[in-house]
C-alpha cells in the first residue's frame, strides 16, 4: 500500500530539518578549512579552490554560478586569494575582455593539502560506521544531489 501523503509529508519534514543542519555544519567545516589558509576566507573559498582544481580555468561570473552566491562575494574571495598566491586571473583565449581564474602552483598543493584533511574529518566523523552505511550514504546523497539538480 503507497503511504499517505500526511507520512510523505511528515517525511519530507524530517529530511529538510536534515539537510539544514548538515548544510549549516557543512559550511562551518569548510569555514574553518578555509580559515586555515587566511582568517578573513569565507566557506566558499574552499569550494571556489576545488572547483578551480577540478573544472580548470573560470570566468568569475561562472564559478559564482556554480557555487551558487553572487559575484561580487565570489570577486571579493578570488581577490583575496589573488593576494595570498593562490590564484591568478589570465586573459581568456576565446574572449579578450574577460578573464579566467585559474590555480597557482602554490593553490594547487593548497587544495591537495585541504582535500586530506577533509577527508580526515569524515574518516574522524564516520569511523564507526561499516563500509556498507557509507556507501548507503553515498548512494542515497548520489541520488539526493540528482534529484536536486536544475530541470532542463
């Protein structure tokens, strides 16, 4: 028998009061990741770093899309990452008026270092957990991260 609507919903509730808090510690951890590269970095400029790392060269404009804040919060970190050496800004080769940012060598063996010890705080977190329920876990976030993302 298909549950009720009243259980979906009551369901639901639950998975969105989930996903907030794990949303809101997600940032505080990626905060204090990015904190340790300088005091003033925001949450996202972890996030601009391995977006940097894995997509490659990017417009401001196209890594505020991707990280989902606006431009001049997305201008405001790459400046300050400009400043600490971790990236730089390059004339685009398809457009003469823009540019790209792109990671610095120096950016590049910052994002390795964070990226272990990101992955340390989930091993430290997730340790008592069996192979099994992180994969669950992968799955189902796999699945959450689909169903989320922009209809076409």
């Amino acid at each position: 028998m298909p549950p009720s609507h009243s259980d979906f919903d009551a369901a639901l509730l639950d998975v969105e009061q989930q996903i907030a808090l794990l949303w809101r510690r997600g940032r505080a951890a990626s905060q204090a990741l990015s904190r340790t590269l300088h005091p003033d970095l925001d949450s996202a400029a972890y996030g601009l770093l391995s977006i940097l790392d894995r997509e490659g060269p990017l417009r401001v404009t196209d890594l505020a899309a991707t990280v989902g804040v606006g431009k001049p919060t997305v201008s405001r970190q790459i400046a300050l990452l400009t400043d600490l050496g971790l990236v730089r800004k390059e004339a685009d080769p398809h457009d003469g008026r823009a540019h790209n940012v792109t990671l610095t060598a120096s950016g590049t063996e910052h994002v390795a270092s964070l990226r272990v010890h990101r992955h340390e705080f989930f091993r430290d977190r997730l340790a008592d957990w069996t192979p099994d329920d992180v994969h669950a876990l992968a799955s189902y976030l796999g699945r959450l991260n689909e169903a989320m993302s922009p209809r076409q």
